[in-house]
C-alpha cells in the first residue's frame, strides 16, 4: 500500500490549510493508500541561519521531518497563501531538511509531491503555489504531479465534519488523489 504524508502550511489553531490536510488525510485513508498526518507545530525549528547550522548542526526536528517524508512515498502539502507565496513556516522546513544530511536518503528526490491551496478568497490561495512548486521542482529536484487543488472562500467550504461541500471541488481533489496514489512510489 502506498503511503503518503501529509501536512499543513500552517500551525494557526483552526487553520484552513490544516482542515484541507485533514481531508486529504481521511479521503486517502478512504482509497488506495495510508496516509500519516503531521502537524509542522510538532516539528518547532528556529529561522534558517548559516552560522546556527555551522555552529549547531541542523536541528533535530529536521532530521525527523526528513525521516517522516522518507518512511512515504508521497507527500501532501496544504498551503495557506501569504503575499502571493507561501508561508515562512513551510518555506523554513523545506531548506531545513534541504540540509540534514541524516537519515540518508533524499525525500526530494525519493517521494512524489502533491499540492492543495486553501485562501478565503477568490483565487483559492493558487498563486503561493507557483513558489512551492518552483522551490520543490527546480529548486530540490523533486516530482510534483501537475494536478492542484485550490479551495477559495475556503471558510466556508468544509462542512461540520471537515469534509469539503462543494461537488466540483471534491471531483479535482479525488482526481488529483488518484493521480498521487499512482505516481507515489515511482522514483523509489
Ligand atoms: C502575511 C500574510 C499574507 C497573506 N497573503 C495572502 C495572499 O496573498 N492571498 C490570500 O488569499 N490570502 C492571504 N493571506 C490571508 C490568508 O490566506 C489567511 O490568513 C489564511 O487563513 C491563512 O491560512 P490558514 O488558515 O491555513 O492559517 C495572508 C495572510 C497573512 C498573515
């Protein structure tokens, strides 16, 4: 069974991203697939800072998120959108586990990517994507499936059990899910 990660570009208490990432989590869960889901608060690690990974070492919270994308094949991100790009939190855990040279192995390289967008208003938080997808492809090497969600008037969107209400927004996820599922595991 392929398993797949998945996380939130926010540790916000109620964030809209995290309630995408709980749904993405149950839908998988729901089909072919295990799914792990994380939470980047678990994960605390201070700003990127050169002469802090020369003095220090790379902190031990990046060694286990580079070991939890490593024990998936795929992985999940739900980002909010912060002017237009994506969160420091999620930009700082990626260059973080960019330089944790333990475990072994390269997540980037190893696990297939997928992205989901949350934002109460109308572009649905799309645009931060074009950032994340350009960090992970180009930046990292890794495969990121072409296929993205993004959930605008995302406030409103899930219902009281966290399950997104709208029909079209549902069909893109599940497509997209499937196409995850199948492309997970590929590059390892
Ligand atoms: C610094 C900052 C920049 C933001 N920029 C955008 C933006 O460019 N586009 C957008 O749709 N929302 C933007 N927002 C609003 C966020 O989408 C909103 O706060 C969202 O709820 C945060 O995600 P979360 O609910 O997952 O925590 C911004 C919020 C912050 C704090």
């Amino acid at each position: 069974m392929k398993k797949i990660l998945v996380f939130a570009g926010s540790i916000r208490s109620g964030a809209l991203s995290a309630k995408l990432a709980a749904h993405v989590a149950r839908e998988l869960s729901l089909m072919d697939a295990g799914s792990t889901l994380i939470s980047l608060a678990d994960y605390e690690l201070p700003i990127y800072n050169g002469d802090l990974e020369k003095e220090e070492g790379v902190p031990e919270n990046a060694k286990k998120l580079k070991a939890q994308m490593l024990a998936h094949q795929g992985v999940y991100i739900a980002s909010p959108e912060y002017n237009a790009s994506m969160p420091p939190l999620l930009k700082n855990a990626i260059d973080w586990i960019s330089r944790a040279k333990e475990p072994a192995g390269n997540p980037y390289k190893q696990c297939t990517f997928a992205l989901g967008a949350t934002s109460d208003g109308r572009f649905g938080g799309y645009r931060g994507l074009y950032h994340l997808r350009q960090s992970l492809e180009l930046g990292l090497g890794a495969l990121v499936i072409p296929e993205q969600v993004a959930i605008a008037g995302a406030g409103s969107a899930f219902d009281e059990r966290g399950a997104l209400k709208d029909e079209g927004n549902q069909k893109i996820l599940k497509a997209q899910l499937e196409k995850l599922i199948a492309m997970a595991g590929v590059l390892v």
